[in-house]
C-alpha cells in the first residue's frame, strides 16, 4: 500500500502559484523530477505510490502515461511563466521508470528541454531495475540524454533478497554496472538496504564488498523502515519476522561507512556515498538545499519559491484532472518562516557541508557545545563556523535537529 | 411525632433507591420531578453512586396502622471508610438506624462497622433486607444471618424490594412505631449539633443540624460552641426536598441554617450551635477536628497551571473541611501541592473533582501516611512527605499509623486472606463466623500498607466477596526506610518512598526496572539505582541511543519529517529535566500510577 499523503491547504484547481512564490524561486536552481508508477509487482517493504498492471486494471494504460506527463510539463510551464530556468537536473524514479520504453523517458527529457530548456552539464538520471535493462536498453537511455543511471541492487545476498522480495538474480546488478559504463553512463549509483530480518554482518559486508567490486562512483545504503501499511509490516506485526533493530542498524551503518570510506568514498548526506564531489547526485542535492523542482506524475511533490505541493495518487485520477484542465494536486502548504527554519536545520544538518552557525537559531546554538561533547558534531567544522556531523552524529541526526531547534 | 432515622447500607446494596421510593411514597417528590439518586447532588456521587455529603430530608408520614401524622427526618450518610467521622456525626443525629442489605449479597464488612457505629450511639436499629425480587436474593439465609449479628429474629426481618416498592410503606409505619422519638427540653437553653456543611455559590454555607435542646429562630445570633464565634442566623428552615425557610426549628427537628459564612471550617460537622444571648454552658460532645491520613503531592501536569491549581483548591476547600494543602515543589515535578487527605477515596474524590470541574490535568504523587520519626537526640520530626525524611542524621525510633480493619468474606478464602494481611505486617486480632460460611476477621495493620493496592488484592483473592472497613487505631514502632531513586547518581525526588525495610529491596527493583522500559535511551548511558542512603540496593542501565535518524529525506519526505519533528518537539517540551535527563512527563504518570482502587470506584448497577 503506497504511504499516505501529507494534510495540507487544498490547491488551486489551475495549478496557480502566489506572486511571493514565483519571485522566491527567480534565480533558484531549478530541476525535474518525473514519477513512474509502475510496477511489475510490489516488494514487501515498499510504501512508494506504484502500482502493477493487476491493481491498476484497464483503465490506465502504461503507453499513454509519457502523454499525460507531457501535459503536466506544459501546465508547469505555464505557471512558472517568468520564474521558469533551464532544468538542472531531472531524475526518474518510481515505481520502475525502465518498465517504459526508453523512447518514452526520453520524449519526457525532450520536452523538459523544449519548455525549460536545460543547462549544458544538466544532469539526467533514472532508476533502473536490474532485471529489465539491457545493454540495448541503456544505448537507448543514452541516445535519449540520460547521463547517470541509478541501479536497485538492496543486497548481493539471496536470502536478504527473497525477504525482500527482490526479484532480480544475485549478481545481476553487478552486471547493468558494467553495461552502463559500456553505454558511456558516466555516473552510476548502487542503491542497498541493511538492517533486513535475519541479515547478518558478514551478508552486509558481502553485499557491500560485491557493490563496491562493481565499480559504481556513488553508492546509497538506507536502513529498511518498517512501513505502515505494507506486507512486511504484517508481517512484523504478526511476528513472524522480527522488527529491524536500531543498535543493530547503528552497527551496520558504521560497517558500511567504514568500508566505503576505505574504498575512497565519501559520505556527502547521511545515507549517500560519492567517489568524488562530482559523483555527487545533484538532483538529490536540490531537495536539501531548498532549491525549486516540479514533481510530475501522479503522488509526485514539489517546491517552488516556500511552497509544497502534491499530486493526486492514482494514476487514473492523475490522468483525469490533466486531460479535463485541472492541475493534478491534491493539496499543498506555503510554508512560513518558522516551517522554513525547520527545514533548513533538518535538512542542512544530514549534508556533509553541515550548517552554517549562523542559520542555527539563537537558542540552539546554545546546545552547539554539548553536541560536541556527546562527540555528535565536528569541533574542527565548529572552528570553522559549521554545524557538521561526526559518524556518531549522523546515526543521531535528528536528535541534533531537536537540540538545534530547541526553543523555536 | 418526630421520627430521625438513617439507612445503614453498603454501596450498591439500594440505599439511594430505597430514598428514592420513599420520597415518591411520602408524596414528597411527585413522579415528574423524580429522577433516580435524588438527594445525591454531585455527579461524582451519581456515578460511584456513593454518598460523599450527607442529606437529609423531611417526609411527612401518616401510620396505617395508628393513623397518626409523624414527621420522618431521613439522613443519608456518606458511605465510606474515609468518612467515618461525618457517619458517626450522622449517626448521632438519628434515634434509629434502618440496616439495609442485598438480600443476594449478605452484609458488607463497612455496614457491620457501621451498625457497631450505631449500636455505639444507642440507635434502634431495625434490620431490612432489599431487592427481594432479585432471582439470586436468598432471604432465608441473609434473613438468619442479620439476626444473628444484631440479636434478634429471623422473622423479624423486614424484607422489601426498593426498585419496585414492595414493602417500602411497611417499612414506613414501622420507623414510626419502633424509632423512639427525640428526646429533648423544650425550655433548656438551645442546642444543636451540625452534621454536614456545604459550601453553595449562591447562598454561602448550608449547614445541616439536629436541634436537641430549645428552639432556633430566624435573626438571632448563633454562637458556634468550639470557636466561640457568633453568627446572624440569616434563614433556618427545612428540606423536603428542597430547602424551605421556617420560623424555626424546635427539640428534635432536622433543618438546615444559613449565617453567609464562606467557608465549612467556620461551621464545622460535629460542633454545636448555641444561642448567642442565653448559651449553653456544655456542647453536645463528640467534636473532633479533621485529621488527615493520607498525603499525597498533587501537580499540573503543565505548569502553567500552577496557579488554577491553586484557586480550584481554595474553592474545594470551601466544601471540604478535611482537605489540607500546602505549596510545595519538586525538581521532576515542579510546583505543586503537598495535599492531606482522610483516605484514599478522598484523595479521589478531590482529585477527580479538581480534573473534572477546574479542567485541570494532574499527576500525584504516591500517596503516604505520616509519619513521627525520633532522632538520638531525642528531637521529633514529622513526616508528610518522603523529601522530609531526616538524612544524615542518626534515627532512633520511627511511628506509623495503624488502623484496626475488619474484613467479611466467605470462609473458603480465609487462607488466601491471611497470606495477604501477613504478607502486608498484619497482626490477626480475632476471628467470628457470621453464619456457617461467612466470616468477619479482625487484623491490626500499618495503615502504609494498606493504602496502595491492599483492596484490590482483597477483592481479587476473594474473587470479589471480601469486604473491609478499618479505622485509626494509634501507632507503632516499625523499621522504616527511605527508599531514593536516582537517575544518573540524582535522586528524583518524586519516586522516594518510605517502605518497610523488608520491602525496601522489592520497591527499589520494581521502580528502577519500570522506569527502565519508561525512560527513552538518552545520548548517554543513564544508570538507575534504587538506594537507602548511601547503600544502592537495585541497579538498571538505559544504554545509550545509538540510532535516531530516518534514513530517507526526498522530494516527497520532507513535508512528512518536518510534521515529525514538529511533533517531537511539542514532546519535548514536555520533558522534565532531572539533572541532564530527559524524562517524559509519560514516564512520571507511569510510574507513579499503582493499581489503587478503593471500594467506591465500584459503580451502583
């Protein structure tokens, strides 16, 4: 069961954006995020808003939803009016983006560059399902603009996998790595889960040993969340298998920061990991950093210039209001100065850069030195006028958000 | 023909329905008017269906049997243990006691104490059985057992169902009949004893009396015989059902008064009122001022709610002359008040009445007995409050409180029954039989002992039949320690408890491995320790937090953390700091939450 949407005020049915919003986001670096939701079947711990042909029944076809996106991209186009830039960057993700054809993503990327416009460097990824790409496949994404490609490998082992409920074969992978720097992909990322029921530290170490031997120059490793509402919830519920531990997710993180710092990574936000500056996920880097992106497809959020948004869930209500007129959003928030704040410390504080002292407000900066002395941030970054989190400290990140906000 | 009477009865056993249908049949309430519980006024009372004021109410009564017209005094008794004194200051009113019993259940260990009460006071007492329609009444035997206890005949036990009326007029004429009527001289210089005094908002105290010698009449002045203090008597009158002024009250009427004083203490149960011009020179006796048993912290659970607090006690205070309070504060609780209480059911009350009508939230504190601690030098202290307890200084002896308790229970628990009082320092007095199955056991206990769960153990051994009264009976020496937790070496003063020292190793274990689960990890390690003293008796560790961070923050998450951590903050400011511990206000209701429940919680069917 996908998670559910937040609550806010309802959105205007026009997609219309307040004048304030519009003149924030001028000069705002700028990108796109594309949503597919489709699946050809659900993992057990996915909350993400996908769907399988089986759910979704006849009336939303996966062919026509390229057309639909294309509908949206004009809507946004025409309420950013003058606040609209070139895209920076523009990330697909799902759901299964590689369930279209790649001429389908790539028509996406053509019109984001006919409305937009995008910036020379701009860079363009999507998520890939190791099972479905083929080489053939990635000289398509290649031909369409694609430059990064980010690759669901979880684990290397197949019992982590089968809870999990990844279909794709152990080492697979591995393999679309290869490919991809075959098709000139210059940037690929290996996404892994730890902490899976009965995961043990020597498969985390061979997941992370087999991910590394790939070749990848960014690996993200998340901790499993137990969701609401998905089928390893009940299961957790019903006790048939145990809840995720967090001493034994703290372990697995600092064997996971450890071997990749010995590979040359470096940690660049609490669960990413980059080879170098320039392997760094911009679009990711757009979210913490407050810039503006317009979410398209169905579920999908956005920001520009203060406010929040969100589309409708359903694919066949996505599909709906766009073909009828309306903007897809189901409702939205403009954040104030006291929502802003929070979000610059809980956002800024999981970046490698940190935080600048001075954007801590008063009362937190009072908590600064404690901090410090429970080893959760850097005194040399201090020195330097920077909030920055020690190892310690990203395991307890929002722990030192709370501190940092103490008072607001 | 004046007949004052009360109903001796126990919880549920039908003592507010059978008022109930002798206010209709006296025609005293027409059915319109009538709901059920009628003279219990405050909800508190309707729902526990207990009787915490006393009432009273005049009926007029023609005798089918000799036609004469009498007038019926009813006072309704308050109900429990707590109150005992405002029973027996009832029960001193009355010539005659109706001892009223569910004809299913049997008498209860607090209708004996009651009816020895009477019996003390001379009252006729005269022995009904209720709810005689019930499928499960048993008459015959609770019939033999009621008259073995008060000495008479089986058959002399009336039987009557309440809820339907049936033998409710029977009962009538013979309160006429068998209740002597008062006794008293008209001429002799006035007397009355109060009963009961409530605080109204409008009218200022009502204050309930029995006139036993003289006359009262509206305007006079009134002189309350333990003060000294004279009043303008402003309305005197009666109540049937509703107060109605009179030109007086004579020897033997029950009424009530009004002078406009705004505080029970200045018109208090048990004092008599005297005519200011020509005084009586002897007061009617047995006044006693209140004393508290039972004390317990009370705090706003937001601080900010301090000063409410505050107001809502001065203005209970108006109605409850027991109740005492002083300021204190509490590094984990903040500021609140040190409350003396006559029982735990008074603490409830006052409690539930605070949260109820001020919209107050509220922890308390464990509640504890007093304590007279001597040190080797001979000096005294007294101890309400376990953060009085004199440290570092060498004790010679201490005091507590013991009652003298009676319980009635089916024998077949009288084992399990005697396990508990041992295990609680009892000391077994004596033993009777009620009848072949029934027995009544007299114990002395530590009144500590008996005010956190001891009812509910009772009722749960005795798969609910057992029944108990006590009262105050002096103190004894006992080995009594201080038992402090600490939280990371700081004593969190809202958790020390005076315990037996037997039982000072069972108290620190249980608090420290509670509050180990309700305490949430800390960026530190936070050891627990229960101590006497310097000596740490039990020991539990809360490790460190070592992960408290969500591993994903997208596009579409950043919305739904910040909610989050809005949230958590809102939680956060609801911590209390002991020393550099982060303790949720959860923790503290937790932890001081004991499974008490005292025989009132049990609501009238």
């Amino acid at each position: 069961m996908p998670s559910a949407l937040p609550t806010g005020e309802p959105a205007p049915a026009d997609g219309r954006l307040p004048g304030a919003a519009l003149y924030a986001a001028y000069d705002v670096p700028f990108g796109v995020y594309v949503h597919i939701p489709f699946c050809e079947a659900r993992c057990g711990y996915c909350d993400f808003n996908t769907y399988t042909a089986t759910e979704l029944g006849p009336s939303v076809s996966r062919g026509s939803f390229a057309d639909t996106a294309l509908l949206e991209l004009r809507l946004a186009r025409e309420v950013l009016r003058q606040a609209q830039q070139p895209a920076t960057t523009v990330f697909f993700g799902g759901g299964t983006p590689t369930i279209l054809p790649a001429e389908h993503l790539g028509l996406i990327v053509r019109e984001i560059g006919e409305l937009f416009g995008l910036t020379p460097d701009a860079e363009i990824t999507t998520e890939a399902n190791p099972e479905s790409v083929t080489p053939a496949y990635l000289d398509r994404l290649r031909a369409a603009g694609f430059t990064r490609i980010s690759i669901g490998m979880q684990s290397a082992v197949p019992r982590v996998l089968e809870v999990l409920d990844r279909r794709h074969r152990p080492g697979r992978p591995e393999h679309v790595v290869a490919d991809a720097h075959a098709a000139g992909f210059e940037h690929v990322n290996l996404d892994l889960i730890y902490g899976a029921p009965y995961e043990s530290e020597a498969d985390w170490q061979a997941s992370l040993d087999a991910a590394l031997d790939a070749g990848p120059d960014h690996i993200s490793a998340y901790a499993l969340v137990v969701e609401q509402g998905t089928a390893l919830a009940r299961q957790v519920a019903a006790g048939v298998v145990p809840a995720p531990d967090d001493d034994v997710l703290a372990d697995r993180y600092v064997q996971a920061d450890e071997t990749l710092q010995a590979a040359g990574f470096e940690w660049y936000e609490v669960s990413n990991w980059a080879r170098s500056t320039g392997a760094r996920c911009r679009h990711n880097e757009l979210y913490w950093r407050d810039a503006s992106w317009w979410g398209i497809g169905p579920g999908a959020h956005s920001h520009v210039g203060g406010v929040r948004w969100w589309n409708v869930k359903h694919p066949a209500r996505y599909a709906a209001a766009l073909e009828a007129g309306r903007s897809p959003a189901a409702g939205r928030e403009v954040l104030d100065a006291r929502a802003k704040l929070t979000e610059k410390v809980m956002l800024g504080v999981r970046m490698r850069d940190g935080l600048a002292l001075t954007d801590v407000p008063e009362p937190g900066r009072g908590r600064v030195g404690d901090l410090a002395g429970w080893g959760l941030v850097d005194p040399r970054a201090l020195d330097a006028g920077r909030v920055s989190l020690t190892q310690r400290g990203r395991l307890l990140a929002d722990a030192v958000v709370r501190e940092l906000l103490t008072g607001t | 023909m004046i007949r004052n009477f009360c109903i001796i009865a126990h919880i549920d056993h039908g003592k507010s329905t059978l008022a109930d249908r002798m206010l209709q049949l006296t025609g005293v309430v027409d059915a319109r008017q009538m709901r059920a519980q009628y003279l219990d006024r405050m909800d508190i009372e309707r729902e526990r269906g207990i009787t915490i004021k006393a009432q009273n109410v005049r009926m007029p009564w023609r005798s089918r049997q000799t036609g004469v017209d009498h007038i019926l005094h009813m006072i309704d008794t308050p109900g429990h243990v707590d109150f005992t004194y405002e029973v027996s200051r009832s029960l001193a009113a009355c010539e005659g006691a109706v001892l009223l019993v569910d004809a299913a259940q049997g008498i209860e260990a607090q209708t004996l104490a009651n009816l020895y009460l009477a019996l003390e006071n001379d009252l006729h007492i005269i022995p009904v059985l209720n709810k005689i329609d019930l499928p499960a009444a048993q008459p015959e035997r609770y019939a033999a057992e009621l008259a073995h206890i008060i000495g008479c005949d089986a058959d002399e036990v009336l039987r009557v169902s309440a809820k339907t009326g049936e033998g409710v007029d029977a009962l009538l004429d013979l309160i006429c009949r068998e209740i002597p009527a008062p006794v008293g001289s008209p001429e002799a210089a006035p007397r009355a004893m109060i009963f009961d005094s409530v605080y109204d908002i409008y009218r200022g105290v009502i204050t309930y009396i029995r006139v036993v010698d003289g006359h009262f009449s509206p305007r006079e002045r009134i002189r309350m015989m333990s003060t000294g203090a004279t009043h303008e008597l402003l309305e005197i009158g009666v109540i049937s059902p509703e107060p109605k002024p009179t030109d007086g009250l004579g020897v033997g009427e029950v009424g009530y008064l009004i002078t406009g004083v705004k505080d029970v203490r200045q018109s208090r149960v048990g004092d008599t009122v005297t005519d200011a011009a020509k005084p009586a020179t002897e007061s009617l006796g047995g006044y006693r001022d209140p004393k508290p048993m039972v004390y317990s912290g009370l705090y706003p659970i937001d601080g900010s709610d301090y000063p409410l607090l505050r107001d809502a006690l001065d203005r209970l205070r108006l109605n409850d002359a027991a109740l005492v309070y002083e300021p204190e504060s509490s590094a984990a609780l903040g500021f609140g008040f040190r409350c003396g209480f006559l029982g735990l059911l008074h603490l409830e009350i006052v409690r539930e009445r605070l949260e109820r009508e001020f919209d107050l939230d509220l922890i308390s504190t464990a509640p504890n007995v007093v304590y007279r601690v001597y040190l080797e030098d001979a000096s005294e202290f007294v101890v309400t409050n376990p953060s009085d307890w004199p440290v570092g200084q060498k004790i010679a002896e201490v005091y507590e409180p013991v009652v003298k308790a009676m319980i009635i229970a089916p024998s077949e628990y009288i084992g399990s029954i005697m396990e508990l009082c041992q295990s609680r320092r009892g000391t077994l007095n004596g033993m009777d039989y009620l009848s072949e199955s029934r027995v009544e056991l007299r114990y002395t206990l530590p009144l500590a002992e008996i005010i956190f769960d001891f009812f509910d153990q009772l009722k749960s051994r005795t798969r609910g039949y057992g029944s108990l009264d006590y009262e105050a009976a002096g103190e004894q020496q006992a080995d009594l320690v201080k038992v402090d937790i600490l939280l990371q070496g700081e004593p969190v003063d809202a958790f020390s408890a005076i315990v037996h020292k037997d039982k000072a190793y069972g108290y620190g274990t249980s608090m420290t491995s509670k509050l180990r689960t309700l305490i949430p990890r800390q960026q530190f390690e936070v050891p627990i320790q229960a101590a006497i003293g310097s000596r740490v008796i039990a020991r539990e560790n809360i490790r460190a937090i070592r992960k408290d961070v969500l591993a994903k923050c997208y596009g579409g998450d950043i919305t739904r953390k910040r909610k989050l951590l809005e949230k958590q903050k809102e939680g956060k400011k609801r911590m209390k700091m002991v020393g550099r511990v982060e303790v949720p206000q959860e923790a503290f209701i937790a932890a001081l939450s004991t499974s008490e429940a005292v025989e009132a919680s049990a609501k009238k069917s």
